[in-house]
C-alpha cells in the first residue's frame, strides 16, 4: 500500500479559504483498455462542488492510501464507465456538512473509505462523501497513519468481532502475520485477551513476529515449505486445535497442480481443516474455496463454522449492494 499526504506546511485557515476559493482541482482516475488488460492513469478536472446531498460531507484530504484496484470486482459489479477513481482510504479534515448530518461537524479530523461506486476520488484536494463512510481520527494518530491503516483494521476487526467472536483464552492462527493486515490482527486479538500463532513467509517476517509485545505464543516459519502448520498448530495446543483461523489464501489442489511459490507459502485446505478445533471459525480469503464432501463432513463433525472475509461488502452503497446480493 502506498500512502500520499496532500498537503503542505500551510496554515489551515489559508489551506481552506484557497480551496473554498477554487472552481475547479484535479484528481486522479484510472481508464481501462477495450480488452481489459492495460491501465492508464490520468488526472481530470473536477469542479469543486458545494455539499448538495442531505447526508453528505465534504472533506479536505490530508491523507490518502493507495491500495490495489479490484478490477475484477468491478467487472463483476458491471460497474463498465470511462474513469474510475483513484484512492479510497482517506483521512481529512470537515469543511462542510448536509443539513441532515449528525456525526460530524466542520473543522472535525476524520478518516474513512470511499465506496466502490464513488465519483471522487481519493487523490484531490477536496471530495464529498456520506457520513456512514467516516469515522472521527484519533487525535494522536497521524493523517499518514490513518489512511494507511483505515482498510486493514476494518478487515481485521470484521474477521476477529463479527465473523469469529474473539474472546479471552481463545487460540487464534493468524497466517502471514507480517502483512499489514496480519499486525494489526495480532494486535487486536492480543487486546481480546487471546492467544495467538502466526506464519511468518521469510526469516524477515520471523524476526519482526518475533520481537510483538506481548509476545506471539508460536512463530511457524514457512518459508522452506518443510514445517508442517497443521502439526505445529496442534502440539501448541495440545491436540486440541486452534479456536479460530484467519487465513492469507490457501491450496486447493495437489502439489502438481499449484506453482512452486504458492505451495511453499500456502497451507493446503485439508490443512486448515485438520487444526481447526471443535466449535472453531475459519474465516478465508480464499474467494475460489471449493470443499468437497468429506472436507464439509469433517467440518460438520467438529461444528465448525466457515466465514469469508469481503471487505468490499460495506463498502458499497445500498444500491450496489443491492447488485452484489
């Protein structure tokens, strides 16, 4: 993920008398070729529109991530159009609010994520967005920090609140626990009060997995395809399994049919089966996950629950999420 800060060094008032001033700002769009395979990426003029909508807030970008573009998402969504906006982690500050706005007022400090229908987009100095897609940023957390970290921490907290219930005493195998995504999982559970393991993809990722406050209860390096998660995650636990796992992708097929890379790096989905404990949660990533017969049997066995994490689900609008369903 990268992260742009937007503005200067300026004095706010003069920041936001000169863009209350401007007609017209730049922002950043991405176009697709006709056969879908190349991106090009342009800036658009944009005016700089008062807040119409009832419910809408416009906001000074501080801060905005740039995160991977779903194309095939929004070819799924059949959201086809010229420009797609660029950016959509943002953190900012109020300049105006709808009349039917409650939870924000002007000069507020927010942080939030633009849906996958916006028309703004993230990199401008200006954008107008519903209130339900912000929330207030901590004082102490910087605009930078915000941005950065606005999207992985809704999945995180999705996947260990909503779709596994984390609670004190529970075992939690985060996988990939170096990413982004996986730090700030650890450190959520680590706040529930559970204990977690983790997979580390290289002696770098070790290393760094090994130096967490509170300390992770298991580091499983499988970097060199020899350490077995499944073994390491049931003598951790004393043949009982883990409560809950948080997937990074996982094998669906024979070692014949997978590429070097994602054999060494993946646990095969028997795997993940295996060192799940009774009454335990699997939340994947795995968009393609296909079980067979014997692989739901087992999971029955062990009244076990399997959930998908799709972020992208809040972020659409009731009508997109009305396409989506």
């Amino acid at each position: 993920m990268w992260l742009l800060s937007h503005i200067g060094p300026l004095h706010y008032a003069k920041q936001r008398n000169h863009l209350e001033r401007d007609v017209t700002m730049k922002g950043l769009y991405f176009q697709q070729s006709s056969t879908d395979e190349e991106i090009t990426f342009v800036f658009q003029e944009r005016e700089n529109l008062p807040v119409t909508e009832d419910n809408f807030v416009k906001l000074q970008v501080k801060a905005c991530a740039l995160s991977q573009i779903n194309t095939k998402l929004l070819a799924e969504m059949k959201m086809k159009k010229d420009l797609f906006p660029v950016g959509r982690e943002i953190a900012g500050i109020v300049l105006d609010v709808g009349s039917k706005v409650s939870f924000f007022q002007p000069d507020d400090e927010v942080v939030g994520i633009l849906p996958l229908d916006s028309e703004d987009p993230g990199l401008c100095e200006v954008v107008r967005v519903h209130e339900h897609y912000l929330v207030h940023k901590p004082e102490k957390v910087t605009w930078t920090e915000a941005a950065g970290s606005i999207r992985d921490g809704v999945r995180a907290y999705t996947a260990l609140h909503y779709l596994s219930h984390v609670s004190p005493g529970k075992s939690v195998l985060i996988m990939d626990g170096a990413s982004a995504f996986g730090t700030i999982a650890i450190q959520l559970a680590h706040h529930r009060g559970a204990k977690v393991i983790s997979t580390a993809c290289s002696l770098e990722d070790k290393q760094c997995l090994e130096r967490f406050r509170p300390p992770i209860a298991r580091v499983i390096d499988v970097s060199n395809g020899k350490v077995h998660v499944a073994e390491s995650c049931l003598e951790e636990t004393g043949g009982l399994g883990v409560d809950i796992v948080l997937d990074a992708g996982v094998r669906l097929y024979s070692k014949d049919d997978e590429p070097a890379v994602k054999l060494q790096l993946l646990p095969h989905k028997h795997d993940i089966i295996t060192l799940l404990g009774v009454g335990g949660h699997w939340v994947t990533t795995e968009e393609n996950l296909q079980l067979d017969p014997p692989d739901s049997h087992c999971l029955f066995l062990k009244g076990a629950t399997l959930a998908f994490l799709n972020d992208e689900v809040w972020n659409l609008s009731n009508v997109q999420q009305g396409k989506y369903l």
